[in-house]
C-alpha cells in the first residue's frame, strides 16, 4: 500500500506547456439538479494552485492516473493528429502524451486558470507544445476548442465529478469528436474516500445529532455505461482500479485535500465545521480503519471509461451468442 509522500518534496521539473489567452468562465444556467457550486470549486482549486510547491507536492493522484490513462492511450495504437485534455490531471496527461509521441496537436483544458497555467514555465520542453484553454467542462460547446467534428480523440483526467450535468457533458464531447473519435475519462467512483465519509457521518451523529454533506457524492460505477451510451458512445470499456494511500492521521489526509482543490463544494456545506467533531471523526477513523502501523487508508476509487463516436465502417460487436468457441476452451489451451 503506497504511503503519503513525506514533506516537503524537491521540486521536480514537468515538462507541461501552457500557452493561450483565457477567457472568463460562462455563468452557468439554472439547473433542475445543481449540487456542486462550480465557482466555489474554480476558487478552491485557484488558491491550492497557487501555492505551486505544495500542489505539486500532492500531484501523486494525478501522475498515478496519468500514467494508467498513458497505457490507455498506447492500447489504442492510433496518432491523434488533434487530442484534447481536459481536467485536474490534464497537464500530466499531456506531458504523458508528448513523451509517447502520439498527438501532433495537444488543447489542454481547466475549469481553474492558475491551475492551468501553473507549469508554464516548462512549455519550452515538449516536444508538441499544448495550446492552453480555460473552459467550464459544463460548457464545453461554448470554446472554440470543442467546435463540432474538430478532435481525433479527448481525455478527462480528474475533473468530471464535479460537474453538475455529466450527461450534458459527454454529449459536448461526443458531439466535439470526428466521427471514430474516441473518448477516454478518469474520474473519482462512488467509493472514493469511504473511509473518510463514514467517520465524519458518525461523528456528526455523535455530536450534533445529524449529518452533513462533508464530502462530495460521487459518480456509482454502474451508471457510467448508460451514461456513455445516453450520450452516443459505442464499443464501451469500463473498469475500475483502486488506490489506496496510507496518511499519518486523517488530519494529513485533510491538508492534502484541500492542497489538491479537492474540497467539499456541495451546496447547502457547512460552512465551519467543529473542531469537536473533527476531533471525533480522527478518532473514529483510526477506530475502524486504522493500520497496524498506526497509519490510516484512504481509498481512491478511479473508473476508468473508453468509450468511440459511431463511423461508417467501424468495427462492430458481435452479437450475443455467436461465438464458435467458448471462454473456457480459449482459457484452457
């Protein structure tokens, strides 16, 4: 089980690109269904990039998906003459692209501009250096990035949970791809940081006699195929992988939240929570999950999704049940 980095780290260079004008974000429109305030999230996410050695401390998450979307992508063996990266992990999945050597043109994308441009200072070192957009990933149409049949293929790394009409969103994509475009999206599952939830549930139980949303619901694995096929996707793959990181105490796994932009952006939040109840929550966290080592887990639950716009003469599943031979033959020889 991989442990919390120590701090603090040595700066390591990235070789990230970030060049283009930005634009404003698009006040979004109301909503039947809104539970994440997006611009709270895009300032959650400006202040922990703007401390740049510490963000870059916690970037383990983000370089660890990046390197399973890398393995993705070289599965797909196809060059990308025109890929767009869009999310919190964008900028590690571009550098991960350009050190493969698939794409010839990268448009990297965020919600929060200081995040976006943080690595600029290394744009120099690729080799196809990323035009940078700053974008609402729930208004994904309204940049020039997302024009209507304009990307060979498009990766999310990190940043679809908080959106609020996710449907909405991989209809954009979809509609933003070349007929057999494909999308490949990493995104936090319903199961991510369980232990975390259930402690501070029970805590506010214990000590105010309710519960508050102190952290953000997730996506359930089992909706993401419908919701790819809702929006046009064929020739689906989906799967999840696990990363569990060991912290001293639930107060460092706390810190590295917030360092990450990862806090709680849910409409109706409290806005302070008691040291009482945090205090408990620590305890109780240790309690039930806690390690022999006297460390304590974290789960990141990532659903990994691929999913291809439809084409003329693209390869077709067969039908169900027209297999000659069985798995188990195949498996036995």
């Amino acid at each position: 089980m991989p442990a919390r980095p120590p701090l603090p780290l040595p700066l390591l260079p990235r070789r990230l690109a970030s060049t283009s004008a930005s634009a404003p974000l698009p006040r979004p429109t109301p909503a039947a269904f809104t539970v994440f305030d997006r611009r709270a999230k895009a300032l959650q996410r400006d202040r922990a990039a703007s401390d740049v050695q510490q963000s870059r401390t916690v970037d383990y998450l983000r370089e660890a998906v990046a390197d399973n979307l890398r393995e993705r992508v070289l599965d797909i063996k196809r060059r990308f003459p025109r890929l767009a990266v869009l999310g919190s992990g964008g900028s590690h999945v571009a550098r991960a692209v350009d050190e493969e050597g698939v794409a010839d043109e990268i448009l990297v994308g965020d919600s929060s501009e200081k995040a976006l441009l943080r690595d600029s200072e290394f744009d120099d070192e690729m080799n196809s250096k990323p035009v940078r957009h700053h974008l609402d990933e729930e208004h994904l149409s309204l940049s020039p990035a997302f024009a209507p049949n304009s990307l060979d293929g498009v990766i999310s790394s990190l940043g679809l949970h908080w959106v609020n009409d996710l449907p909405g969103a991989l209809i954009q994509i979809h509609q933003a791809l070349k007929p057999d475009g494909v999308f490949l999206g990493a995104m936090f599952g319903g199961d991510t940081l369980f232990e975390l939830r259930t402690a501070l549930q029970l805590a506010s139980t214990e000590r105010l006699g309710g519960v508050s949303p102190h952290v953000s619901p997730m996506t359930d694995t089992r909706d993401v195929g419908s919701l790819l096929t809702r929006a046009g996707y064929t020739l689906l793959t989906v799967d999840l992988d696990d990363i569990t990181v060991a912290y001293p105490s639930m107060w460092e796994l706390v810190d590295d939240l917030r360092a990450m932009g990862e806090s709680n952006a849910v409409f109706g939040r409290p806005k302070v929570l008691k040291r009482d109840v945090l205090v408990a929550a620590g305890e109780i966290y240790k309690e039930l999950h806690g390690n022999e080592d006297g460390t304590v887990p974290a789960t990141f639950q990532i659903i990994y999704m691929i999913g291809w716009k439809p084409a003329p003469g693209q390869f077709k599943p067969l039908k169900r049940g027209s297999a000659e031979r069985s798995m188990k033959d195949v498996l036995q020889e």
